[in-house]
C-alpha cells in the first residue's frame, strides 16, 4: 500500500497543472517520500513488521516454524538494540518504537522456547 501511494503522490506532484502551485507540489511531495520511507521500515525483518512476517513464511518452509520464528526474532532484537542506540539521547518516539518492536520479537523468541529450543 505504501508502494502504490508513493507512486501516486509522486506521479500527483509531476503533473504540469500541479507544478504552478508550489505549496501543493511540496505537499504531494511530502506524502509521496513519507510513504516511501513507511515502505522501507515496513520492510525490516522484525515481527509486527511486514519484513518479520515474510522472512517467517520463507524460513518457515525451509527449516521449519519454529526455527524460522527464533531467527527472525533474534534478527528483530538486533535491529530493535540499533533503533534504540541511534536514538537513545534525543528521539523518545523512536525509543517508544524500539521498546514495541522489542515487546514483539521477545514474546516470539519466548513462545518457542527461546534460541535454543527448551521450554
């Protein structure tokens, strides 16, 4: 969904009858790259995300649920620990956003059993 509003608002702002207007060409603009940047997080390989739920499903048919979980968990703990040391000192809403992803990908880790497999 992120993709295609992208390309619209991109394609919206690029119109000829547009570009007169330059407060709605920055506007349109605006969407169109905060979008893009919404699409690229969505991407990361951590659960809730889109990138967790896929990374799941591919390594889930290779070496099994429970394994694909455990990765993709600890990929999402790994990528959670970065989100929060960039933005320790000054951003509060990306650390908020560390600690939800944080939430996610440690009670996936821990409803199957953790890295190594015992319950």
């Amino acid at each position: 969904a992120n993709l295609l509003l992208y390309c619209v608002f991109d394609l919206l702002a690029d119109i000829d009858a547009v570009q007169s207007k330059p407060l709605l060409v920055l506007a349109l603009n605006t969407l169109s790259y905060s979008n893009y940047y919404l699409m690229l997080f969505n991407l990361l390989p951590a659960y809730p995300l889109d990138g967790g739920q896929t990374l799941d499903a591919w390594l889930g048919a290779v070496i099994g649920p429970a394994w694909a979980m455990r990765i993709v968990a600890m990929i999402g703990l790994v990528i959670t620990a970065a989100i929060a040391y960039f933005a320790f000192p000054r951003d509060i809403w990306m650390l908020f956003l560390a600690f939800i992803l944080f939430q996610s990908n440690w009670l996936a880790l821990q409803s199957v059993g953790g890295p190594t497999g015992r319950s």
